[in-house]
C-alpha cells in the first residue's frame, strides 16, 4: 500500500481524518496526497487569473490542515483540481495510482441525520479506488476482528482482495465472512471466492432483506472492529445508484468501513 488519498472536504474535523490517514500511512509506509477539487468557469479572458487565485487559495487552505496534525514521519502532499470530482479522481489516480481512500462519512455535508453526505457519497459511487470510511472521533488502532460482508461470493478477480489481505497480515486480524442469503439470491451467488475463503477464519450464513440488516442482525455477535463491504452495482450500497447521499435511517457503523470494488475498471 504505497499511495493513500485524502480528499479534504470544507469539513471542521478535516484534520481528525487527516491525523487518522497519517497514522494509518505510517503503519503501512504509505505516502498521503491531500486533495480538494474545485469547480471555476467562466469567461476565457478572466478564467485564468480566477482559477490560478482559486487554486492558491484551495492549496494554503490544505496546508493549514496538514499544519494541525501530527505528520510524524509520512510524506504528505497536496493536490488540487478545477472541475469535476470524478475527473480529478481519475487524474490523480492516473498520475500517482491510488492505493486507498480514507474519507470522513459526511465529508462538508453538515447534516448529522446522514451517514454518508453528497461528496463522501459521490467519491464512493465514483471511483473504483479502495475506500476506508472512518467515523468522526475515531482513532487509529490494529484491526484484529474484520466482518466481510456480502450477499454475492463471486469475485472476478483476486486483486480486489489486496488492501483487506494486506491489512490482515499487518494487524494479524481474524477474518469472519458473513453470506446474506437476500431474496432472489442464484445459487451461483452462494458460490464463495476461494481466495475470500482462505483468508477467514469463520463463515456465517444468514438470510435477511438486504445484505445491511444481515450486518445489523450479526454485528454485536461478531464485534468487528473493521467492516469490509463490496461495492457493486447492486450491492452494499446500491442507494448510491439512486442518489448519493445515505441517511443514519439506512446504514449506519460505528467503526471503519472498507469498500472494495467489484465493479468493471
């Protein structure tokens, strides 16, 4: 895990994801990119001045927050991009290549009834990057029991598999695979990844509405301290197909949440 991006939102507790991201690189001798886009149109006479100002403004504002934390020994630098979110993902990406995400859940959205706000929601539903959503006041420790929950054991590929397997062999965490059985389920779906069975320890079967209220139903049982989820087109958090915004009402963790992506590159 080499490169770790840090999008940083307008967001009073910027610096607490910050600080967790820092310790988090530091365990796994990764580099952070701090990262805010910015949206500048306008007329082609004055439009360069504008996003120039816009951009030094963007890039002060980032060092600020990268002056409140502790960056021990983690590189960290900073990264700005005028235009579309999903854009500047794919540009820094393709500059650096990106490793994880590792994003506060409501990001500048300050509605507290949201678990996911409108720009944590886009980065998650735009972008096929690993993502470590981590809860406001939540600090760095070992994962030592990680819940993988889903409804569909195909993997195509291993390589999704990466960032848990590495997390794993770093913290030595126990795996426990937990298989909802949602309505319409195939039998294909029950057909777990060799790959995914060989690092658990534990499978569980359980049959619930959505693969959410499996975790609801299992989650004080396992006492997961990392929740690993897939994100599929119809997956984990499908209402991102519909919106990008998610209320506490829908889904809600008290701990980190990695999303992998199964979806097409």
């Amino acid at each position: 895990m080499m490169n770790i991006l840090v999008p940083i939102g307008t967001s009073v507790n910027a610096n607490e994801t910050l600080q967790y991201a820092v310790n988090f690189a530091q365990d796994f001798d990764a580099e952070i990119y701090v990262m805010e886009v910015f949206n500048v149109s306008g007329k082609t006479g004055t439009l360069t001045n504008v996003t120039q100002k816009v951009a030094d403004n963007s890039k002060e504002r980032l060092k600020a927050v990268v002056a409140t934390v502790d960056t021990k020994d983690v590189s960290i630098k900073i990264a700005s991009f005028n235009g579309e979110l999903k854009d500047g993902l794919k540009e820094i990406d393709k500059g650096i290549g990106i490793d994880l995400i590792i994003l506060a859940p409501r990001s500048n959205d300050i509605k507290e009834e949201n678990y996911l706000g409108q720009t944590s929601g886009a980065i998650i539903k735009e972008t096929n990057i690993p993502t470590l959503i981590v809860p406001k006041g939540t600090t760095y420790t070992s994962f030592e029991n990680i819940l993988v929950a889903f409804k569909s054991g195909i993997l195509k590929r291993k390589r999704i598999l990466d960032p848990l397997i590495e997390i794993q062999h770093k913290h030595k965490a126990s795996i426990n695979l937990l298989m909802v059985k949602t309505p319409g389920y195939s039998d294909d779906d029950l057909k777990i990844n060799t790959a995914l069975m060989d690092i658990s320890s534990q499978l569980t079967f359980t049959e619930n509405s959505t693969t959410y209220h499996g975790v609801l139903e299992h989650f004080q049982a396992k006492h997961p301290d990392l929740l690993c989820v897939f994100r599929r087109k119809r997956g984990f958090f499908k209402k991102l197909w519909e919106k990008s915004t998610i209320s506490k009402s829908e889904f809600y963790a008290p701990v980190p949440v990695l999303v992998l992506s199964v979806k097409k590159d």
